[in-house]
C-alpha cells in the first residue's frame, strides 16, 4: 500500500466534463442555444492534451472518450483502491480561458449545478470545488455566493496563470467571500493563456510548459503574500494544487532574504514569509517532484521546517506515481497520518461539518 | 541589507583575507557620453532625439523603481563625484583591494541589451566592449570583460562573439535573463554556436526586458516581487537550454546563471527529470537526463545567497548542487551585495573553501586557470 492509511482525504482528484453535451441541461437557454448556432467547441485547455502520457495513467485510461468522465470509473481507479473517505473533485474545464465574463459566467454555473447533481449526489465521499468566472470579480463572487449554501462544496478553484497575479487587490473580493463561507482557496496548475506561460515567451515543448507551472505557483505565492492578501483575510487557507512542493524551502529562503531587504516597500507584510505560508498556506502531495533517494527527501522534508503543509492528493487520473505508490517511501508514521488526514481536515473547514 | 553596516577598513591589508573571485561586478558609466569615442554620430544623435528604450514604458528608469538610488550602495558613490560604479580607483580601494578580489569579472548592465531598434542595440554593446577594454580590463589586470551582445539579434550576437574570440581579456558573453523568447530557442542558437568555438561561458544575468509580464500570471506590484521573480525567469530559461537540446548539441557549451541564487536548481532539476521521464516521447532528441545536461554544463553565482535559518540547510542545498558549480560574486557596488567575510557561515573544509570562492571560477572562465 506504501503507506498510504485507509480514511485518507484525497484533495486532488479530476472529474472530466465528458463532452459539453454533459453540461446542455445545465446550461441557461441563451448558452444552449449559443453553443448549438455557433458550434462552440469542448473547452479542454492545452494543459492536459487528451494523448499526452501525463493526462492520464495508462492502466487508468478507458478505451474511448475522456479519462475519469464516468462516476463509476473514479470510484473503482481513484476512490476504492486507496481506501479514500472524502476526495475533493477540482474539475479542469477550459472556463477560465474565455475571454467572454458573461460566457464564463454562465459555464462556470453550469459546471458547478452539474458537479452537484452527476457527482455530489450519487457519490457520497466526493466534495468539489466552486469554478468561478476569474474574468470578473461581482461575477465570481455572485457564484461563490450561489454555491456555498451547499456544504460539499468546500473550495474555491482558480488556476495558477490568469490575466492578472493573485495577489492583485482587485480579486479580493474573491477573497472575502471565501473566507465568509469558509471556503479554501485552491490554486490548480494551468493557465488561462492569456499571458504567455513562461515570463521569457512561449515555449516549444509541452514538458516545459508542465515542469514551468512550478514557477508559476511560487511568483503567486510571492504576489499573495506581498500584496497582504494574509494581512487583510488572516483565516484564509490557500491550497496550491498539484504545484510540486520540493521548490518551497529554496522559494522562501529568497523570498525572505528581499523581505528582509525591501519591506519597506510592503510594511503591512509584517511577518516573515515562511511563517505566514505556516500559518495559510498549504501544498497538495502530488506530484512528488523529489530527489531521487529518501535520505534526501527526508533532509527536504526537514527543510519545509512544518509538517502542517501537505496535504495528501493522488491527482487522479494523471500520471504521477506507479500502483498505489501516492506516498512517498520512507515518511515516519506521524507524518503519513498528518498528510492524509489530519492536515486536509485542518485546512477544509467544512469537511468537519460534513464528516462525522 | 539596506542598512548601513560596519565594514572592515579599507585600508586593512588585503593579505589578510582569502583571495576572491567576484563573478559579478558592475562598471557603471559616468555618463552617456562615456560611449561617444565608439558611437557614430548617427546613433549619437539618434539617442539624444528618441533615447534608447528597452521594451518598457519608461524614458528614464527601471520598470519597477529601485530601493535605492542606482540599486546601489549607499557607501558605494566615488568621492570624486558620479555614479556607484563609475570610479576603477574607488573600486579598487572599496572593493578590489579590500576584499581581495583576485579575479573580477565584469558585468556591465544598462549597456544596449535588449533595446527596441536592433541596430543601435548592437552598436551600443560594441561600444561597451570597447569601453570595457579602454576604461578598465587594461588598466586593472584583475579584472576580464564580456562580451556583451544584442542577443535579440543572434547574427549580429555571433559576430560580436567573433570580434573578441582571440582577445584574452573577454572570458564570457553575456546574455540577460528576460529575453523575448525562451533562452533554448532556435533564434539564439547562432549565441551559442559562437561561444562554445571561442570557448567562453555564456553568462545570463538577472534583469533585461523581453516584452513579456515578468510572471506567466502577468505583471506583478512591486520591486521585491520583480527582485525575488528573477529566479523563476532564469528557471524558466534554464528549462528551455535542457528541452531544446542546446546542451546536447554544443557538449562544451558552459551556462553560468548569475544574481538570481541557486538553491533552485536542485528542485528545478528534479522536476525536470521526473516529467521529462513521463513525457520521455516529446523530446527524443535529448539523450540524457535534464539533471545530468544542468550538472555538466551548468554554473550559478552565489548573490543574492539564499540564508536559511538553520544555515546547515545551505549547506544540503549545495551538496545537491555540487561543491564546484557555484561561483562567488558580490554584485558590487549594488545595494543587495553580499559580503565575502559574512557570505558562507558553513563549517566545510579548506579546499570547499578556496573553490567556493575562488578555484570554480578559475575553471569556469576562459583562461584564467
């Protein structure tokens, strides 16, 4: 089993939109129609390319049609063999890549009413989190309002590359109302595109886009940490999800070197970096991008000086590990108990509402 | 680091102190005038009338103001008057003598890199080569020149390269790290083919502006996020140099990433290699690890050191790295320099020592063994 216990608390596993015809019932009558007249396509994003080998895991794959898309198909890869008690459904459909707010908006309800109906419904240890239009902020808020009556709804998703950084003041209204209703904030790899995804241009390879998303995650820690998003909103948990984690300790070693130097420039950053990231910051398991032997994982885990920050995820249906393999070899007990069930309901506020 | 603190005095004897290497020191000009003796009246002119604009919105300045005046030193300005950086005998006396910098390295910024017209780009760093030559490597024997190149524009890159291949007194070329494209694109490759022939280290430091938001979320607030940012630029760089194959197609080629830290790389590396494993049928062209291609080929400098707390984690990072890849440099006169007497509070033995601070830059650099 490697040593994953039986209970964990799975916060990373993707449901697919099988095809927009899933979300024509859940669609206002203007966008159903919309998508018939203009031919919209499938708003699947060059994130996860359908054939790629990390998309999905060979032994995960079904024979036609998208990874993870059935309910049937997550329960017996994603949620039976790893003995799972709660998973949290973070679904990658293309919405915030639209450049329309009222289009986003309105995919992004019918997202979520299906994630609530297919999902949620029929599947007991599923949670998931609110897609929101990120495009506008009134409009983001409106759905975070919409949803949070609904307790399996335990997270708000954004992905890591938008127009704008995080951090920036004019999504703080996302904020405020996430931590109103209790909701983390979890920050998914991809991008909307509309910036290229590296801060140097475009990139030839797929690879380079995938390994770079870890860059992405530490510029939007430094920018929610510099802007004061923590200072303004102390309760927030922020969840960064499948952004790797082994760059942490390094990130913040530099980060709190310019603190040090420029805080002049942010005073109402008024704590270090590593303790806020301690105290509101937390890092989904997979994908483990670790040295290659424990002793050094081991030195790398003493380095993130907290066992508080992980939170265990198999990221379902990518390809990150090998059989059941989600945790890493080697982990003290305390530690493996702490990631797959003590941190996750520590972070979630309400999965101590719905979880008995 | 922005406080004035109590240094050794300059007048100590520099036999006192392990000799340094400093890969990273910035000759600054007194003013634009400076460059007129290897500027042609057209680009003179055409200076004085449009200016030299780099891909930001500014006339004058930065993107993102500094913390200090010239990002420098507040000690750092000559008694004779004009810009930290601009005087070689109050360099000489402050830092060269003092801290017994037996091999500097010159890194001059603000020079044409990365400006808008192509051609004055390269006439500009034509004449900070020059400069170079005339105003400091031949009037200090321990200082060496780059070669400093419109890496926008490759052909004319090459040339420059080519220009200085036989004069010993150039040991890298340089690039800046924010370039328009990533840094393993095809349209720098004629950069490299240039610099593995002459045998010099090709050097990316931090700062220049490609046009494109600093981060891949856009543009962020604040200076000390563009400052601490410089590390994902040079990440994302260094990504591109392993996926494009420039590493496995110039096996001599030496990268040596500068003021961004290095205790990324570990990490950065091992990301590499476990995606690039899963995604192995993307990039046939490469033959082996990421890792190995950054552990051959690869050097950073030290400043800004990264300053855990507890310090032995530095210590970790760096055995990951690898004792003979990191190159000390303190970044003078800017205002973030790191102080050789204070940079390396780590129990390690002598020889870790000599080649943290001086013997990995005699190696690096071309023909100063």
């Amino acid at each position: 089993m490697a040593g994953v216990p039986a209970g964990a608390i799975d916060c990373d596993i993707h449901p697919s939109v099988p095809s927009v015809a899933a979300l024509m019932p859940y669609l206002e009558d203007h966008w159903r129609e919309q998508v018939t007249i203009r031919g919209i396509d499938e708003l699947n994003s060059i994130s996860y390319p359908l054939n790629s080998p990390l998309t999905c895991r060979p032994d995960w794959r079904p024979a036609t049609g998208r990874p993870a898309a059935s309910i049937e198909m997550v329960r017996a890869q994603a949620l039976d063999p790893f003995a799972t008690s709660i998973a949290i459904a973070n679904c990658l459909y293309g919405i915030q890549l639209l450049f329309s707010e009222d289009m986003a908006a309105a995919f992004a309800r019918a997202v979520n009413d299906w994630m609530a109906r297919e999902w949620l419904d029929r599947e007991p240890r599923l949670r998931a989190s609110i897609v929101v239009p990120i495009q506008n902020a009134e409009m983001a808020v409106d759905e975070i309002n919409r949803c949070a009556a609904d307790k399996r709804f335990v997270q708000v998703l954004l992905l890591v590359m938008g127009d704008t950084p995080l951090g920036r003041r004019h999504h703080w209204p996302i904020y405020a109302a996430a931590e109103k209703h209790g909701l983390a904030i979890g920050i998914h790899a991809g991008s909307a595109y509309h910036n290229p995804p590296t801060p140097v241009g475009w990139p030839s390879y797929y690879t380079e886009d995938y390994v770079g998303q870890a860059q992405a995650f530490q510029t939007q820690l430094t920018s929610l940490i510099c802007e004061g998003v923590f200072t303004k909103f102390p309760n927030l948990k922020v969840v960064m999800l499948e952004s790797g984690f082994t760059w942490l300790p390094a990130h913040l070693w530099r980060l709190t070197k310019y603190w040090r130097g420029l805080r002049m420039e942010i005073p109402w950053v008024d704590r270090a970096p590593g303790d806020i990231v301690r105290s509101n910051v937390r890092f989904s398991l997979q994908p483990v991008d670790g040295p290659p032997d424990q002793a050094s994982l081991l030195k790398l885990f003493d380095h993130m000086q907290s066992d508080d920050l992980l939170l265990f995820s198999t990221d379902y249906p990518h390809n990150q590990f090998a059989g059941l393999s989600a945790m890493p070899d080697g982990l003290p007990p305390a530690l493996v108990r702490k990631i797959a069930i003590e941190n996750p309901r520590a972070t979630y506020a309400r999965l101590l509402e719905t979880v008995q | 680091m922005n406080e004035l603190r109590a240094q050794a005095a300059p007048d100590a004897p520099a036999t006192s102190r392990i000799a340094i290497a400093d890969g990273d020191i910035h000759p600054a000009r007194s003013g634009a005038r400076d460059f007129h003796p290897w500027l042609s009246k057209r680009w003179q002119d055409h200076i004085d009338q449009y200016g030299a604009p780099s891909r930001h919105g500014w006339q004058v300045g930065p993107a993102y103001p500094k913390s200090q005046p010239n990002a420098s030193r507040r000690d750092a300005y000559p008694p004779e008057g004009g810009r930290p950086g601009s005087s070689l005998s109050f360099m000489q006396h402050q830092h060269l003598d003092t801290n017994n910098v037996a091999l500097g390295i010159l890194n001059p910024l603000g020079s044409g890199q990365g400006v808008q017209n192509p051609a004055l780009s390269a006439a500009l760093c034509h004449a900070t080569n020059e400069w170079q030559l005339a105003e400091w490597t031949s009037k200090d024997s321990r200082l060496r020149a780059s070669v400093v190149v419109p890496y926008e524009d490759a052909i004319a890159s090459a040339a420059e390269i080519r220009r200085y291949a036989d004069n010993p007194s150039f040991v890298q070329v340089l690039l800046l790290s924010r370039t328009a494209e990533p840094l393993g694109s095809r349209k720098y490759w004629p950069i490299y083919e240039a610099a593995a022939e002459a045998g010099m280290p090709v050097g990316v430091h931090a700062f220049g502006y490609g046009g494109n938001p600093v981060t891949p979320g856009g543009w962020p607030s604040y200076y000390i996020e563009e400052m601490t940012g410089h590390s994902q630029c040079q990440q994302a760089g260094l990504t591109s140099l392993v996926m494009e194959g420039v590493f496995e197609r110039w096996p001599t080629l030496k990268m040596i990433m500068i003021e961004a830290g290095f205790a990324w790389a570990p990490p950065l590396a091992w990301r590499l290699d476990k995606h690039f494993h899963t995604l192995r049928s993307e990039a046939p062209h490469l033959t082996r690890l990421p890792s190995e291609y950054m552990r051959d080929q690869v050097w950073w400098t030290t400043q800004p050191m990264e300053e855990p707390e507890p310090r032995a984690h530095l210590q970790d990072s760096i055995d990951w790295i690898g004792w003979d890849k990191l190159i000390f440099a303190t970044d003078y006169p800017h205002w973030d320099f790191d102080d050789p007497a204070q940079a390396l509070p780590l129990r390690i033995s002598e020889q870790q020592r000599a080649d943290f601070f001086l013997g990995n830059a005699r190696k690096v650099y071309r023909g100063c063994a």
